[in-house]
C-alpha cells in the first residue's frame, strides 16, 4: 500500500513525475467540461479534523474532475462529538466503502496512524506543524511554469518557519528538485532544532532580499501561538512583510508565493498580493492539477514513494 | 522474434491507406487525421504528409493522449500521461484515428471517450498498420494495413523509425515473452 504522508524523502523522480502528470490535468480542468473518467466508480474520502477551506475544497474537485466519488467528514457535525475515537472514525469511513483518504489533524503523525488503519492509500492534507505534502508539490508547480525548472533557483522562505507544515514540506520539495532554500525568521520562529534540513538561515530580509528568484512568504499562525513570539504585528511587518518597497527592490523577474490564507497588511502588502509577480492563484489551480496526479497515481499504483 | 512487415511493407501500407482514406471520404476536406500516443502520433503524422501529398492540400493533425481514459489503471503499470495536442476543433470532421496495433478494441474504447471530450466529431473511422485479432470488444478497423493471425500468447511489436529508429513489425512467441518477463 502507498501513501503520500511526507515530502521528505520522496525522490526527485517521482515528485518530477507528479508534477509533469499534474501539468496534463492542468489542461483537462481548463477544458469546457472538466471532468476525465480516470477514477470513475472509486470514492476518495475527506477526513478533516482542523478547518480548511483550499486543501479540502481541492481535494474535492480533484477527485470529482477524475470521476471519482467523494465522502466528506467534518468534526462539528460528527460523531466525534460523542467521543467516537480518530480509529473508529476511519475504520466506519472504510467500511462505507472509501478507497483513498485524505487526512489532516492538528497532531503530528495522525496520518501515519491512519495509514496503518485505513487499509487504503492515505494522503496527508496536513498534521499539525509538520507535513502537508500537496502543498509542496504546488508550490513546486508555478516556479517550474516560470523558471522551467527549479535547478539552481534560489528561494527565500519567510515567516512563521516554526508553526509551519508548509515550510517543513516545502524545503524538502524545493531542495530535491535543485534548488537553494534560505530561511529567514527571527530566531524565535525558527525551529529550534534544524539539524539535517538542507538550508541556510538568516534572520534580516532586508540583507539578502535581492538575492532571491522567488520569494515564499508564510502566514502568521496565531493558531499554533505564532502571535506571541514577536512583539507587535507591525514590527512583524516592518521586518518581515513583503511590503511594497520590499518588493520594488526584488530582482524584476523574481515571484511571490503564499500558501494562503493571505493576512494583508501583516506578511503582505496588497498592492504586492495583486500584483502578477505573486502567483498565489496560480498556486490554488495548481493545487487541483496536483491533487489529481496524487489520486490518480494513488488510485493506479504508480505512485512511488 | 519473426519479422512480418520490413520497414518497406510498412512505408507501402501507409501509402495504400492513405489512398483508401482519401477514396472513402472523397477528399481530405474536413478531414482531421489523429494518432494515438504514443506509436499512433508519428503513424498520423505520415499519414496527414502522404494525403496532403496526394490530394495537394493541407491535413489537419492531432496526437490523443489516453492515459486518463483506461477503465485499467490499478492494473497496469504506471501509466505514463502526456500531452493531447489537438490543434483544431473537431465538431463536425471526419475523425480518422490512427494506432498501430487494433487487439483488444480496449484502447480504441478509451481513445473515442477521449475523443468525445474534444468535441463531436461528424464521423470517426480507425486506421491501424495491423490488426491481430482477439477483439474483447465490438470495434472494428476501416482501414488496416495487414490483418495478422495471432495467439494471444504471441506479442506483436509495430517499430516506427521516429520512435524506435526503424520501421517494421515483429512477433514475439509465448516462450520469448516470458523469458523476457522473467
């Protein structure tokens, strides 16, 4: 059985393999009817125990464009309520029938625990601080589309690297595909251990921003406690956002991404966020032309991870 | 592995094709000749030269990617997707399909779903450099370049010189199939 819980890992063939699929099914959801019947007759289920908009919602189309059924699972309204455990949620969910499921949960490794349960491929759509690996493969994405290939491209990852699955995916993404990750944060927002993460670290952006062919810049968590780490959400902004003076001063072809949800005004300016050179909704088509290739390589057993 | 077809039998039959193609739909206007990847797309390719050769005008030209049309892909090995380059609408044309071995019919299924998806297509035909037999399915060739009988044991090989770097067809018996898989 495979699954897709980690990026670290995963080898540049088959995340160069995911990529070129996710580039073919980027042209079925352009089309006027966007739907190929790849995975007709299979059912990909949902399982989100933290609140998602973009990684559940994708997932979701991902699977309906490849005529695969969906099962969704929200904790409000479960019975999880009545105390019915994070096991027995997933064994009901596979006795219904599911044959894929996408799991996240604020605990890291729920979707390691959930893999030796489920019987069928997992994905994990996020656990806690740790991993979200679709959104490495789509952040990947729109640097391939601009830069043709991340070989040798330098990337600067901003802000909350601590609090942050998206970091800890993402460096393993970018580094295996060719590129140089730098991490920049104050110290408080590191990781406090970063030993075997193949990066650079600096704490002033303002020192080494032109030195970047893309900038990616990271929400801050309040949720996990990212709030109570720096003084002020302004002097978070004035060192660390990717304010309009900031960016007028980026190399001319260097691109912003943003997993999203954006915070304007906190990590980034809106004249920045609406500018062409940030490619955060490129990032959010992405994320379904991803999220087909994981199903389908899944779901076809050729993923291999 | 025995030779059926040289790469001059190969070159001949896509002549003769090409000039049954152009008979039975008296002309290539509105013609689109499309091939299946991955042998299918230089086969098409050849086929448009040859009736654009023959009829003195331009043949449209498309590859079909089918990857994501398999009712099979938990079955298979990895299923290598690729582009569908279609360069032109093809509501109301006259499709001609091109692959190079028609077997099963299963592939051929999965092309014309495909296919649908681009648009309605007025009429579709299939044009294959051999046909071996053992149809699972009701699908027929209109145009074939050589009807091979064969055991389903045996594998055919069709070798396209863009592809492979020459042209021919070969079959492979039962014994050097599982000693190759072994």
């Amino acid at each position: 059985m495979k699954h897709l819980l980690t990026m670290e890992g995963v080898t540049k063939e088959a995340l160069v393999g995911l990529l070129d699929d996710a580039d073919e099914f980027r042209e079925v959801i352009e089309r006027p009817i966007p739907k190929v019947p790849a995975l007709r007759g299979r059912t990909v289920a949902t399982l989100f125990f933290e609140p998602s908009t973009r990684t559940k919602l994708s997932f979701e189309r991902a699977a309906k464009a490849l005529s695969a059924d969906t099962l969704s699972f929200s904790p409000g309204t479960s019975s999880l309520k009545k105390g019915e455990s994070l096991k027995d949620t997933v064994l009901t969910v596979k006795a219904m029938g599911a044959d894929l499921m996408v799991v996240r949960h604020k605990s890291t490794g729920a979707a390691w625990r959930v893999a030796e349960w489920a019987e069928v491929p997992v994905v994990n759509g996020g656990d806690g601080a740790h991993q979200h690996p679709t959104q490495a493969l789509l952040d990947s994405l729109p640097l391939r589309q601009h830069f043709g290939d991340l070989e040798g491209l330098r990337i600067a990852i901003v802000g909350d690297i601590r609090h942050s699955r998206v970091a800890r995916s993402n460096v393993f993404a970018f580094t295996t595909l060719g590129a140089a990750v730098t991490l920049i944060a104050p110290p408080t927002l590191l990781p406090p251990d970063l030993a075997g993460w193949p990066v650079k670290t600096n704490s002033n952006l303002d020192d080494v921003l032109t030195e970047f062919d893309a900038v990616y810049l990271l929400r801050v968590q309040a949720e996990r406690g990212g709030a109570s780490v720096f003084p002020s959400v302004a002097e978070y902004r004035q060192r660390f956002g990717m304010t309009g003076a900031r960016f007028r001063r980026l190399k001319p072809d260097t691109i912003v991404l943003h997993p999203g949800p954006m915070i304007r005004g906190i990590e980034i300016d809106s004249s920045v966020a609406d500018d062409p050179r940030c490619k955060v909704l490129d990032q959010v088509t992405n994320g379904v032309a991803v999220r087909m290739a994981v199903l389908f390589q899944l779901l076809g057993g050729s993923l291999d991870v | 592995m025995r030779a059926v077809m040289t790469a001059e039998d190969v070159s001949r039959v896509l002549r003769r094709i090409a000039h049954e193609i152009a008979e039975r739909n008296h002309g290539v206007d509105n013609l689109v000749v499309i091939g299946i990847r991955t042998r299918g797309g230089p086969l098409a390719i050849r086929l448009s030269e040859l009736l654009a050769e023959i009829e003195e005008a331009t043949v449209a030209v498309g590859i079909l990617d089918i990857g994501m049309y398999r009712d099979d892909i938990d079955r298979r090995p990895k299923i290598q997707l690729g582009p569908t380059e279609v360069p032109v609408g093809i509501d109301g044309k006259t499709v001609v399909l091109v692959d190079d071995v028609l077997y099963t019919g299963r592939t051929i299924r999965a092309a014309l779903d495909a296919l649908a998806d681009l648009g309605r297509a007025e009429v579709v035909q299939l044009a294959v450099i051999v046909d071996r037999g053992h149809r699972e399915i009701p699908v027929r060739a209109d145009f074939v370049g050589k009807n091979l009988p064969t055991a389903r044991s045996e594998h055919v090989m069709v070798r396209v010189a863009e592809i492979d770097g020459a042209d021919g067809v070969w079959i492979e018996d039962s014994a050097e199939v599982e000693g190759r898989t072994a």
